[in-house]
C-alpha cells in the first residue's frame, strides 16, 4: 500500500510539473498581455528588425516644430537604432508608473526618457549609462511688483529653506520621481506638505499655471525649470531641494545584451562631436526661443503642423485618410511652401508633375486648395487602380504613396514580379523588394515588367519616411 501511494504522488507531482511547463510554454510563445513578439533581448529585437522606444513629449526630448520631428531623446534614439542597424518605432507616455508597465509587459524594448534612477527602481528595471544628472528644485512665482523691489525684498518673500514647506500646496504630474522626495521632505521637517499629483498636464504647463499664478508651486528638473525660466520671467527656479542625481535609461532585467550594448554605445557617443552638437541644438537657450512661443511648436495649445491644416483636413476626407497622414506627404513634397519647384518641373503645394496637373484642371496660378484638393483627386484616382485583395491598410497606403512619388506603372510592376516569383504580392515588405531590384536586369527585363528599368528606391524611400512621419504626427499632434 506504501509503495503505491509513492508511485501515485510522484505520478501526480509529475503531471503538475508537466502541465506547468506547457503553461509557461505557451505563455512566453502567446503572451496574453503582450500585443508585440514576446522580445527578451537584443537578439530578438535584431530579429524583429525594429526597436521599440517609450519616451516623453516635451519641449526638450520630444516634439513636432513646423512639421519635423525633434527632439534630444528622439535624437539619441534615432543614433542608437542607426548604430543596432534596426527601424525605430516610438511610443508616447509621459507617466512613469505606466511607462514602466509598457516595459515590464514587453510593450516597448526600452524607455528612452531621463529616468531618476532610485533603488525601488532598481529593483524593476536595469539602468543604462547616466545620460544626463539634474537636481530637483522649487518652481515658485516671483511677488507681482517683484521689479520694482530690491534683491533683498525680493529673497525674504520666496522660499529658501525646505522646511518652509510646511502646510503649502505643491502641484506635480503623476508619476513623477518629485513625489518621493516630497514625502521625504515631509518626514524631514515633520510637517505636512499638501501633494497634488495632475495626470492631465506635463511639467510644463504645471510650471505655466505657476507662472500665471493658478498653481503656487512645484518642483521639477531642474534643466527643464530654467529652461522655463527664459519663458516666464516672473518664475523662481533657485531653491535647491535635492542633491544632485543621475538621469538615465530603463530596460528589462534579463535584456542584458540590449542593456551592454546601449552602455557601450553611450559612452562612445558622448565623446563625439555629433553629441555634443545635440546638446547646444537642445539647450542652447536662443535656439529654445526659437520654437517655444511658435503656434507651429506641438506642445503649445491649439498647435498646429502648417498654415494649411484645415484645408488639408477637409480635403482628406476625400480619401478617408488622417488628415496627419497627408500632412506627412505635403511635407515631404514640399515644406508647406506652394512655391516650390522640383528639378523635374514638379510645382506647387502637392508637387504635381504639369501633366498630371492639367488633367486635374489646375496650373502654376491655381490658389493653394486647388491644389491639396487636385492632390487628394490624384490619391484617390492611385488608390482605385489598386486591386480590392490589397486589405492591408499600411501596405495600401505605401503602394499610394510610391506611386505618387515614382509613377504607378511601376508599382503595378512591382507587384506582378512579387506574384511571378510566388511571394505575397499584397503586402508592403515583399513588394518594396522588387521595387528595389527594379535596377537588377533579372527583374526589369521579366516578361511581367512593362514599364522596363527604374530606380524604385527613391518610391521606397519616400513611402517610408513619410509614413514614418506620420507616425510621429500621431504621438504629439491630436486627431483633430
């Protein structure tokens, strides 16, 4: 009876520790909160062939000024795709708690934001490399008449002593490493200090409201506070109210490869020229200027991309595209300048060749919304040459946009070669090949090519960057 007992329990321990391995099997193969290849390490994301970045939008890592895409962390990040020789995909989260979420679920690869590295942090995520070191400082409005008081009246009515913080209202954004060092500070000077965490605004615009007196006082960065000093002038950002600490990057416990290369990388990086030309481009204070007050700057309210958004929201409905879609293209063409002349004769807004614009009904004098409107024609004309079984809405819209750049019979070219050669002749990846090979006389001269020998690439190219624009539009400009 004892030995059957003892065959029955390891029998049972055994189906347990079976059925546990086919559990975690299956979840690492199909995890259920991961809308993204379940990605371990730089291995993968090689294999994915693109790296997935969290940051922030601001006025410093991340940003859309008259159409381009900007920004230090973007910037950064576009250099370290470059060197992993991989595509960058951005995302947008300014919360840390839920950017860290992104992270942990194998959302993204990497939070490429300046991160306060804290022991609870530790414990999450492995740092990179300090990209940077700030302290935290007050960000306290100046008394109204503060001109027209001496230095001295000016220093007795700010806060200078942490322990003056006592029963006041301090206002930060959720998530923000602020609120531990405030709670430190209340344990400190025993005395409550009153925390407001807001989800719906950056740091910015908390430090705005202090400035027009909504708010009394927050506590951030100090790069960012000065910065915001040559904005609002009526500011104070001098009161210290942290040691000085380390910035840096955040990716998962066991992307140990991803996380020695990046360090590897950084520290090469920032010895170059190109780093440091970074720099002054984003914390040089005239450059700042520069966009800060513009209504073409993303992080300034009712911002928009051009002149001409509202005319180019009303004729992409035409075609049922994002508006930001055809903003990307019109940018790509021509920097919003209707103006403009190409090499090959190209005029005007949307770049339309005469030919194509004649049968349009439009010409060099035409107004500028005869123009996106004949544009729009002109998508909508490509994109019913296209066959119905081409559903992929990405692929769809980057076969359009290749041939508005290159000409559609070579699209059509492209797309027969991927069907003779038995690849999937509906989606972007497999077609772009042979509008690349357009060049290789193995292909030009295939008896399905009609249109004979042409540099696709330039079609490639200009589908993808504007498409990659777009999706920049996407993660700082709103909808509508």
């Amino acid at each position: 009876m004892k030995s059957l007992k003892y065959y029955t329990i390891i029998t049972i321990l055994s189906i347990i520790v079976l059925f546990g391995v086919l559990i975690y099997s299956f979840v690492r193969k199909n995890p259920l909160h991961s809308p993204v290849d379940f990605v371990m390490d730089l291995p993968e994301i090689k294999e994915r062939d693109t790296l997935i970045a969290l940051t922030s939008t601001n006025h410093i890592d991340y940003f859309i000024y008259r159409g381009t895409p900007m920004g230090f962390q973007l910037e950064l990040l576009e250099q370290f795709a470059k060197y992993l020789d991989v595509n960058l995909k951005v995302i947008v989260e300014n919360d840390l708690e839920k950017a860290g979420e992104y992270l942990l679920n194998n959302k993204c690869d990497i939070l490429a934001k300046p991160i306060v590295i804290t022991k609870d942090r530790k414990q999450l995520y492995n740092f990179s490399e300090p990209i940077a070191s700030t302290r935290q400082v007050l960000v306290q409005r100046m008394p109204d008449n503060y001109w027209q008081m001496s230095s001295r009246q000016i220093e007795n009515s700010l806060i200078r002593n942490q322990t003056d913080l006592a029963e006041k209202t301090i206002y930060i954004t959720q998530g923000s490493s602020s609120l531990t060092r405030l709670r430190n500070i209340s344990d400190e000077i025993a005395g409550n200090i009153y925390i407001v965490e807001i989800d719906s605004l950056d740091k910015e615009q908390i430090i705005r409201y202090v400035s027009e007196g909504v708010f009394d006082y927050t506590i951030t960065d100090e790069d960012i506070a000065r910065l915001n000093k040559q904005i609002y002038r009526n500011i104070d950002v001098q009161t210290s109210v942290s040691f000085p600490y380390n910035l840096a990057w955040a990716v998962r416990k066991e992307s140990e490869i991803l996380l020695n290369t990046l360090d590897s990388w950084l520290v090469d990086f920032q010895n170059t020229i190109t780093y440091r030309l970074l720099v002054n481009k984003y914390y040089n204070k005239d450059r700042r200027q520069l966009h800060l007050s513009s209504k073409y700057y993303s992080g300034n309210s009712g911002s928009r991309i051009s002149k001409y958004d509202d005319l180019i929201k009303r004729y992409s409905g035409i075609i049922n595209w994002d508006w930001r879609l055809l903003a990307s293209l019109i940018y790509q063409e021509s920097r919003f300048n209707p103006n403009a002349i190409s090499w090959a004769g190209a005029f005007g807004i949307m770049q339309l060749m005469p030919g194509t614009a004649e049968e349009l009904g439009i010409d060099s004098s035409s107004g500028v919304e005869d123009h996106i409107h004949a544009g729009a024609r002109y998508i909508r004309f490509l994109d019913s040459q296209l066959d119905e079984t081409i559903t992929d809405s990405i692929t769809r819209i980057k076969l359009i946009l290749s041939g508005y750049n290159i000409g559609y019979g070579h699209v059509l070219d492209a797309i027969r070669l991927a069907e003779y050669y038995g690849d999937n002749p509906i989606l972007w990846d497999k077609i772009q090949y042979y509008l690349i090979n357009l060049t290789n006389p193995k292909y030009y001269n295939n008896e399905v090519v009609r249109n004979g020998y042409f540099p696709g690439i330039h079609g490639v190219v200009f589908a993808n960057e504007i498409y990659a624009r777009y999706m920049h539009y996407k993660n700082v400009i709103p909808d509508k």
